[in-house]
C-alpha cells in the first residue's frame, strides 16, 4: 500500500543530554533518512542540552537557534537570522532523562512491532513510531511552524485524527470561547507552537499516550499483550516456539535450544543458548550467548536482568544490572532491592550498607539509584550475570561469591549512565538484529516460504553490511537439495548486487554473456552446484566497484538462476515418449498445422518456477483466426545427408533458408535470435542430431535415416502477437519431424516436449501456449507445485450452441504494437523470486479464479467471463507493471461500453487485444468506433472462433511439394 502524503520536514532535531551521545544519535537518524523513513531534504540535526537539567523549555529554545543557525548558512546567510524559520516545518524530540530499563532511552526503546509494508526491514523503535504520527497522522495540513514532541511517552493516535480546538497559525492564535481549555475524557492534549503565535492546545479525539514510567511492571504491560493466543515474536528466531508463554513477547533475539520464557516476560537483544528458564514478569536485555551458562540451572522470576557496553577511562567492557520487577527507582519512601526490604537483602546476601553506600548515608536514604552494586571491573576475569545472580539465594559457597563481588569495582546505576558506551549498544544491536536476519533467510530459503527478503536486502545494503547476507545465499545455494531452492538463492545474491548499484549502472534486465561467467555457468550445466556456486562468489568479487559492474553482474546471477530453472523444467522430458511406426518414403511431407489459442485466465502461474513451486492453472481457448489455423510446420527425407530449414510464410519467396552441413553450423541452437534457431533446437530435442557426438553431422543423418531432413515452419500472424505462436509453432516442428523420422508422438507428450525444446533454445516460457493451442477446444491445463514438471490438460464442457455464441461475440484487435515478452518474463520472475507480498496474493488469485471461469464457461455466461476477462487484466498488470501501453489503454477505454470484457493476449505490453463484445457480430461497428479515435496507430479487427480440431498431422504425396529447391 502506498504511504500517504505526510508533511516534508525542513529541519528535524532530536535533543539529548550527553555531549558523547551527539554523534551517535545523529547516525541513528541518518540510518532512518537512508531507510525512506525521513525526507532525503531533511536537515537532520542531534543537538545537547545547553546544560544539565535545562528542561524541555530550554533544550527547545536551544534547539530552534541551532536550526536557525544551519538554515541560515544554508539560504546564504552569514549571520544567523529568525527569518527562515518562518517558512520551515521543524519537528523538535527530545530525548528527555535516563530510562532504567533501555541504556539509550525512552526513544530508541524497541517495541514488540513490525512494519510489513516498509521497505527496509529494521526494528521499530519509540523514535519510529513518534516520526510517523508526526508526519503522516498529526502533521498534514499544519501551516509552517514548530512541533515539539517528547520521546518518553508511547503514543497511540487513529488514521485519521479528528484534531480539534485552535488551529496552528502562522499569525495570532485564536481559541474559539466555547472549546474547553482540558481535554474531554478519551481525548489527547498536544502542546504546539507557532513561530509567530503562543502555544496553543489541540485536541485528538480516540488518541492516547502511555509515559514510560521507571515502574518495571508498566513498563513489561507497555510490552507484552496480555490475553494474548500466544507470544509476541518480532525480529527473532526461535527453535522451539512451544516454550514461548501467551502473553511474552521476544524482539530481535536468537533462541538456540529450549529456552523457556513465562507469561508477561520480555525478551530483547539477545542470544541465549538453552536450557534457559526465564518466568514470569521478567525483563532480559543485552544479553549474548557467552552468558547463557550463567542462566543454567536457575529459574528467574519477577527480574530485570540487562548487559550493559560500557566506556571506563577509554577501555570498552560489559557490565550487568539486576533489579526487582516491584523495585522502586524513587528516592522516597522504603527501599527494596530484588523485591525485598533491603533488611531482608542484606540478611540473605550478607552484603552491608557500608558495601552500597557512604558512611554517613542514612537508612531513610538508601535507594536503589544510588547503590553501588552492579560491578563494573574484576581484577583478574572478565564479569558476567553470575556476579549478580548470586545475591538471589542464600550463601552456601562459603561467602566467596560474596568476595568476589566485593573485590570487584562496582557502580550505582546513577554513575553507571556518563559510562554507557550507547555507540556500542546500538552497534550491538544492530550486529544481533542482522545475524538473526541471516538465521531468517536461511529458512525462508529452505523451508521455501513465501516470504519477501527484500526488505532484509536493502536493511544490509543500506546500513553497509551485505558481505554476510551474501556468504549466507551462497551457502544456501550450494548446500540446496532442491534447483528452485538454490535459483532462488542466486536471484536474493542478484537483488544484493542491484541495491548496491543504487538505481544507477544501467537495466537489471540483459544480456548475461561476458566471458569471464562463463567457467560458473560450465560448472552449473555440468550439474556441479556446490562448485558452480563457488566459482559465481569468486567472479562477483571482481564486481563490486561501480554500479554499471553490479548491474551486470546482477544480469549474470540471474542467467545463472535461469540454467537451475531449465534443468528443473527439462525434468518434463519424464513424460515425452514415441511411438515407432512406418518411416514415410523420401520426399515425402508430413504436414503439421494448429490453430493459435487464447488465454482466458491463469496466465503467469504456468511460467517456471510458478509452474512448479505454486502450481499453475490456465483456462485457454485453441481458436481459428479469420477463419484460417495460423501455425504449421512441414517435414521430409531428403537423400542429401543435410538439414535444410526454412522460417517464414508459406510463400517460399518469402521465406528465410539455412542449410547445415556440418555440427558447427547447428551450434548456435541456443541462442534464440540466431537464424533458424527453433528449428535447431527441434532436431536436437526430436533426437535426430546429437550435437555433441563425435560422428559428423552427415555420418548420423545417413547412418539412422540414409540422408537428411527438409523442415519449414510458418505463422501467419504477426511477431509479438500474444497469441502463443512461437511454442505451438515448436510444438507443430517437432510433430512434423517426429513424424518424418518415423515415430509418433501424442499431443500430451508433445506438450512436455515443447516445455523441453523451450529450455533447451534458453527462451524459457511456460507451458499455456501449447496446452491451448495443441489441445483442441476449450480446455485448463493444470501443473501441480512438484517435480517433475507435469502437466495434466481438462477439457471444459459447455452448453449446447455456448461454441457458436462465443464465436459471435468474440473478436480480436491487432493493436500494431509489438509486445516484448522476454523482459516482462524477467521482471515477473524477478518479484517472484523476491516473493513480493503483491506478487505472491496476485499468483494465488490467478489459480483461483482459473477454476470460477471454468465455472462461468459451463454455465454458458457471457456476463460472467467478461468479468474475468476484466479481473484477469488487472492481474496481468499486477503480475507485470509496464504491460500496458498507453495507445492500448486509449483504445480499451474507447471499447469498454461496447464489450463485457477485454484482455491483451499473453503477458500483454502490445499484440493483439481480444474482446467479449456484449452484442454479436461486432467487427463493423467497432471499426468504426476505433476509426474515430485518433492516436491509435496500425490497428486491425480479426474474427475468432473456437477450434474443435488442434494440432493436424497428414502425410502428403511428393508431388504436394511446393517448396523450391535449396542451393
């Protein structure tokens, strides 16, 4: 769904109160305007407290004269001047005080959320969350001005905020009287201000806020749902869900093994190895594998256990807090610590009050702020959560755990704050986030979910980590039992390479030829996946150094996806088998003729890799144009141990000849603009030449047949049609050689066959042409999410004279625009592969409704298949953005009134138009209503009508030639 116009902010300025935290919070927001998530124009600025406890007041009046500052030099001032603020949108954060439960506080706390239509997978923190209400649900509309914004509340406000109260003005501000003053019950406040006017209330009927007390247990409510069916996991990857209570939640973790987690818990930030018992009402943060020893064997209840990275005197390091889920953080009333009195804690542990506070501290002043207890340094090993998870249970180790923990060098968590390293935290953060995003797509991959990772790729383009994601496709590729696993590996590695070129270096779409390739492409043809998958890794490292080379090698690993989709599709050749018969005498034609066929619903999903990973079903008509079968192909012995071949219409002046002598002159078999090339193919794939025999080409021609074959295909409609031609035209070539050389072959097998020339000539494609126009009739082919690729073809029965009627009302406009299907192709594979969520629903709706326009066909509706014709073209056009051409949207758009529906033919973008006119017999008047549209171009309206026959084969006499001799 695209997001809604939201306010472009000129400037926008997060505060905070520590001078070190200025850079890294900077960062923070330069990785969100990376992530599409702030305006590319937006000044992004992190500013300081001016000092100490200034206030919100302060830090706002600090914040606009620092904006005025760099608006200032950037209008071309030399002094800083209150003018251009008077024309800006600036939306001011501030960061506000310490959090105890998140190290880089209340704004880049994490909350248990995704954003499934964002482009950029990230973790959705406070920050984001206040970004997008500020800019999409409380900002459109509002006049330049200054919104100012805390970042310690969650804030909740509906799609369409009803805002009332007075209206932000750039001049006076004016409350009409009879507004009151306090919100109304359900209602949320929101201070704003004008440059130019004083602060003025408005009020969001249905929104809300929550402030992020220091109470764990608000804090744990804020992050969990109670009631909830089951946990809340986000951003993580979990073996064993089952140990998940209803009612937890686990944000950007790695769970290795049985780690246990009760009702009301939160999880963030870690990898934890089990067996792990966390219970109820606990909070666990920052903690990575290396602490998971520390957590065996203990079951932890109503805690908050957290890592900290920390800065002592220029030395990184990790130090742990642990505190009661009921603790008080107040420096009033009776203190606890680990939900106890603190009498209780020191009876337990036999720690002191000298050991937490000075001397001279009174007992009415002992609070958990400012205890020193959380140490921060040992003198001879590194600290983990066993220094603090002791205190837990009585002392039964003799006190020296006890010792320890008094050797070492500890802080209150009032000192701990100046010495949090947040750049460390967030880097961490980001660093568990992306290995558990490899663990993702390493099971998207395998357990072949329908799953989008793009939104991960560009997350590890855009933040400068893509090396690991590739090293994680490649393995998965090589390691892949499966070739729709693997190719689907290579198209994540070529969707890596096309973001890292950025939209420059040229089309994703291309040739995939260059030389250097060509030693992986060798190794995948051979079958050898593990050494083909290395040797792409190896070449790609040559590639990285400007956009045009990460194109190209974009192009590469895609061609290298289409050798693993052609061995796959050429498993069809299971179900190809002939039959022996009577070898025709020299000379002697085997004519092969077809009608062209269209397409009614279900294209797309017989394309490979749909074919076999979704499993097609296309509903498909074999129909006669303007009375004529537009498509054959004809064959016979001739005694020179030679191919002769033929492309063009039956008028041989007219036609392309090529003669091949030699097995170099078959060679370019697989290159499809190569003259010739499909007839090539045929011969190879009929199994009358093997290419790579050491026998000349003459030797096998004379030793299997005593001599050579004559071969001339034809079509009759024009290139680019739509129609299905080049597949039934492969389909008729190889009928007639096969026939030629003495073997029959059935027309479902023959379906099979053309899907293996097909591969074989590198053109791809799927199986709906020949199905629809081999098959006679009306008929679905179906192909089930499997391999081997088969393909099993129903003949629809429809009401008697339902033939006839669909013949009146159905006609064909040739739009004069050649469709170019080969880049559609690779645009449709390539959103498939990424499994964009559109393309995944879109392919599922086209098998569906294959199935309700059968229905409509038995049922005889007229009405009811126009509606599938129109539905069918909105899903082409989903499937491949671009299909539509604006010439044929004009002359659709001029046909609307008069038809119950229209499709272009095939994947669209030109060939012909086909049309249910609502009354019959409709090609005269609708030539002159196209006549008087200008704009229109080289148009033509042909009849259609069903065909009962499908592909013909006949033997004709020698004399029947009509073919000139070959030089």
């Amino acid at each position: 769904m695209e997001q809604p116009k939201g306010v472009d902010w000129t400037v926008i300025i997060l505060t905070c109160q520590y001078k070190d935290s200025v850079q890294v919070f900077q960062r923070e927001l330069e990785v969100r305007q990376k992530r599409e998530q702030i305006p590319a124009g937006t000044l992004l600025l992190a500013v300081e407290d001016p000092e100490k406890r200034v206030g919100s007041g302060g830090a706002t009046l600090n914040a606009l004269l620092v904006a005025a500052e760099h608006l200032s030099a950037r209008a071309g001032f030399t002094v800083v001047t209150s003018d251009v603020l008077h024309s800006a949108w600036i939306l001011i954060l501030h960061m506000g005080r310490d959090f105890p439960f998140d190290d880089c506080g209340r704004a880049f706390t994490c909350l248990p959320m995704e954003n499934p239509e964002g482009p950029v997978e990230a973790l959705v923190c406070n920050l984001d969350c206040l970004l997008d209400i500020m800019t999409y649900r409380l900002g459109p509309g509002s006049p330049p001005g200054v919104w100012v914004c805390s970042t310690d509340m969650l804030l909740s406000v509906p799609a369409n905020p009803g805002l009332w109260g007075c209206l932000l003005l750039c001049g006076d501000c004016r409350v009409p009287p009879s507004h009151p003053r306090e919100p109304a019950p359900g209602c949320l406040h929101l201070p704003r201000l004008g440059l130019r006017s004083p602060a003025c209330p408005a009020y969001v009927s249905s929104g809300s806020y929550s402030y992020m007390t220091s109470s764990a247990s608000e804090f744990l409510l804020s992050l969990t749902l109670p009631g909830a069916p089951g946990a809340q996991i986000v951003h993580s990857q979990v073996e064993e869900q089952q140990l998940l209570a209803a009612g937890s939640s686990v944000v950007s973790c790695l769970l290795e093994g049985p780690v246990r987690l009760g009702p009301g818990s939160v999880l963030q930030h870690c990898h934890l190895r089990g067996p792990i018992h966390i219970g109820a009402g606990c909070l666990v943060t920052g903690l990575d594998a290396a602490h998971s020893k520390a957590l065996h064997g203990r079951e932890l209840r109503d805690l908050v256990l957290q890592g900290h990275h920390t800065r002592l005197h220029g030395s990184l390091g990790h130090a742990f807090t642990l505190v009661g889920r009921l603790d008080s953080w107040e420096r009033q009333g009776a203190g606890t610590y680990l939900n106890v009195p603190w009498s209780e804690f020191f009876k337990r542990t036999g720690v002191r009050a000298w050991d937490l506070w000075d001397p001279d501290t009174l007992p009415a002043e002992y609070c958990l702020p400012s205890a020193r207890l959380f140490p921060v340094l040992h003198p001879s090993r590194e600290l983990g959560p066993q220094d603090l998870l002791w205190m837990l249970d009585h002392q039964e180790d003799g006190g020296e755990a006890l010792r320890a923990w008094r050797a070492s060098w500890r802080l209150s968590w009032e000192q701990l704050q100046p010495c949090l390293d947040r750049a460390a935290t967030l880097a961490s953060r980001r660093d568990l986030f992306f290995r558990q995003a490899l663990h993702k797509a390493r099971h998207v991959l395998e357990a072949q979910q329908d799953l989008s990772l793009r939104p991960l790729i560009w997350a590890a383009v855009r933040e400068g980590c893509p090396g690991p994601l590739l090293a994680t496709l490649d393995q998965v590729a090589a390691g892949a039992g499966d070739p729709g696993v693997a190719a689907r590996a290579l198209a994540c590695v070529a969707d890596v390479l096309g973001c890292m070129a950025e939209g420059r270096g040229g089309l994703r779409s291309g040739p995939a030829a260059n030389p250097e390739w060509m030693r992986p492409f060798s190794y995948l043809e051979c079958g050898d996946l593990a050494a083909g998958v290395e040797a792409l890794a190896q070449e790609r490292d040559k590639w990285l150094s400007r956009p045009a080379l990460l194109v190209r090698a974009a192009r590469h690993y895609e061609g290298a996806g289409q050798i693993l989709i052609r061995q796959a599709v050429m498993s069809a050749q299971h179900f190809v088998s002939t039959e022996q018969v009577e070898l025709p005498g020299p000379g002697q034609w085997v004519v092969a003729e077809c009608p062209a066929r269209v397409d009614f619903s279900g294209g797309w999903s017989d394309t490979p890799p749909l074919a076999y990973e979704l499993g097609g079903a296309v509903l498909g008509l074999a129909v006669r144009v303007d009375g004529r079968r537009p498509i054959g192909a004809r064959a016979r012995r001739i005694p020179e141990p030679e191919l002769w071949l033929a492309v063009g219409p039956r008028q041989d002046e007219m036609t392309v000849k090529i003669v091949c002598r030699c097995l170099a002159d078959l060679r370019d078999y697989c290159q499809p603009h190569a003259p010739g090339a499909l007839l090539k193919a045929a011969f190879i794939c009929a199994g009358i030449v093997h290419v790579h025999s050491e026998l000349q080409l003459s030797e096998q021609l004379l030793r299997t047949f005593g001599g050579g074959f004559e071969l001339h295909t034809w079509s009759e409609l024009p290139h680019g049609s739509g129609l299905g031609t080049s597949s039934i035209l492969a389909g008729t070539a190889l009928a007639a050689l096969q026939r030629a050389a003495g073997r029959v072959v059935g027309t479902e097998a023959l379906i099979h066959a053309v899907l293996h020339l097909e591969q074989v000539l590198t053109t791809g494609g799927g199986w709906q042409d020949q199905v629809g126009g081999l098959m006679p009739g009306i008929k679905v082919g179906r192909s089930r999410a499997q391999l081997p690729l088969k393909v099993e073809v129903e003949e629809v029965t429809v009401p008697e004279g339902f033939v006839q009627k669909l013949n009146d009302h159905l006609l064909l406009v040739y739009t004069g625009k050649t469709r170019l299907a080969r880049n559609l192709l690779q645009d449709v594979l390539r959103s498939w592969y990424a499994r964009l969520p559109a393309v995944v629903q879109n392919a599922h709706s086209l098998v569906r409704q294959t199935e309700e326009c059968a229905e409509g066909f038995r049922q005889g509706s007229l009405p009811l298949l126009g509606q599938c014709l129109t539905s069918y073209w909105e899903q082409k056009k989903l499937m491949a953005p671009g299909c539509e051409p604006l010439t044929v949207r004009r002359m659709m758009d001029v046909l609307a009134p008069h038809v119950h529906g229209q499709s272009l033919a095939g994947a669209g973008g030109g060939g012909f138009l086909y049309l249910l006119t609502k009354e019959p017999q409709q090609k005269e008047a609708l030539e002159a209503v196209l006549a008087k549209t200008e704009g229109l171009g080289n148009y033509s309206i042909h009849l259609v009508e069903v065909d009962t026959q499908g592909l013909s084969l006949k033997l004709l006499g020698t004399e029947a030639s009509t073919c000139c001799p070959f030089p």
